[in-house]
C-alpha cells in the first residue's frame, strides 16, 4: 500500500512539472510579452511635428539673451497681428513676424545715468532660414542682410560712422511685419538665424570698441494643412 502511494505522489508531481513548464513556453504568454513591446514602441514613438520644438510657436513670442563682456542683447520676436495664431502657421499662405533688437550694460543699474553706460552700434542686421521638411528638402523662404539704420522702424535713430545705436533705453532695432511666404506641403518648420554685427564701447566715454557679432536662432514650427494661414485684414504697418 505504501508503495502505491508513492507511485501515485511520483506521478502527481511529473504532471505538475510537466504543466509548468508548458505554462511557461505556452503561446499565450508569448503573445504577452509581445503587445507589452509594442505597446511600449508606440507610447515612444512621436509625431514628426512633435520633434521641430519651437518655444515661438509654443508661447506665441520668443526673447533671447545674450551676454558678452556684461552687455545684454536682447532678440525679441513675435507674430505679428496679421497672423497671430503661431498653431495656425501652415505651409500655404503668407505669416508675419516683427522683431527687435537691444543692448543693457549690466555694469549699471537701468536708472543710471546715460553717459555712464557703454555704448553699443549696430551695423549690418542679416537673418536667414532654413526649412524642415519629411522629405529632407530645404528652403530658404526669408532672407534679410541690410544696414540696420536704413530700414529700423523708427525714421530717426540715432547713429554715428559705426551704426546705429541700440544702448537702451536710448536706442534699439525694430523691424515690422516680415513676411514668410509659401512653403513646401510637406514642411514641419523653419528656423530663422540671426545675425547682429556690433561695436561695444569698451567703457563708458571711450573712443575704443570692440566688434562682435550677435547670433541667435529662432525655431518655428510649421502644421500640415492643406488650408493657407490665414492673415487678418490688418494694416502691413502693424506691429
């Protein structure tokens, strides 16, 4: 009797390993961990539109800083009233931006005196772009490379043989209403470079300066639409 017994566990326990290791290699468990990897591969996956990332577009104005020597300058950009929905920027159709451009001796406080901030000009003001697009072709849809002080916003700065001066609160660069034209259907983004040439009085009342150019870039996402931008019946000299 005992040694049935013992026959009958051996063989219980033969069947309960034979059914775990079925249970392990079964293919419902297989097809498990397989939607668990997909799922995680879509979760991760992002949308093409989603990898131009453009604070621009995101908060509808950009401001930059950029220090050299304790002088801040400062690039702000923002659309324009003629389209000011940055979400609405689409391939076709025209979209305006304006922009400015300044400096701030960090060396005083901004209610000092004038004459005890170095003095920065501004020359040549150039900006170009370059598009994004799912194909990989690229475009160069605005181009500016003008003397600052022939086409600021206000009709008299003040300027000397080196330029324009854009010391605040005395000065600054404004330019209004630029236009970014049609774009490829396929286009994610552009990114616009600025590019600011400058001579920084090297103290305040020196007749000595240094030269330097002030870049920035700007991203800005475009969204597919077979719609154009749509632009408000707004003046072309609004800001």
């Amino acid at each position: 009797m005992n040694a049935t017994l013992t026959t009958t566990l051996r063989g219980l326990v033969a069947a309960l390993t034979c059914l775990l290791v079925l249970g392990a290699c079964s293919p419902l468990d297989q097809f498990g961990k397989g939607e668990a990897t997909k799922a995680t591969t879509e979760e991760t996956a992002a949308p093409e539109q989603e990898k131009f990332v453009s604070q621009f577009t995101r908060d509808g104005t950009y401001q930059s800083h950029v220090d050299v020597d304790g002088v801040d300058f400062v690039y702000t950009i923002w659309p324009t009233k003629s389209t000011p929905r940055t979400n609405e920027w689409y391939p076709r159709g025209s979209k305006f931006f304006s922009f400015t451009f300044t400096a701030y001796d960090l060396h005083r406080e901004l209610r000092d005196k004038f004459k005890t901030k170095r003095k920065v000009y501004l020359g040549n003001i150039r900006v170009t772009s370059t598009t994004a697009t799912t194909s990989g072709a690229v475009e160069t849809p605005y181009l500016l490379d003008e003397e600052a002080s022939r086409i600021t916003f206000d009709p008299e700065p003040v300027k000397s043989r080196m330029g324009m001066l854009v010391t605040a609160p005395k000065g600054a660069f404004e330019l209004r209403n630029q236009q970014i034209g049609e774009l490829a259907k396929d286009t994610i983004g552009l990114t616009l470079v600025f590019e600011a040439s400058v001579r920084i009085q090297r103290s305040a009342g020196s007749k000595r300066y240094d030269t330097e150019v002030i870049r920035q870039e700007v991203p800005i996402a475009i969204f597919a639409s077979d719609t154009p931008t749509v632009a408000s019946e707004i003046p072309i000299n609004a800001n």
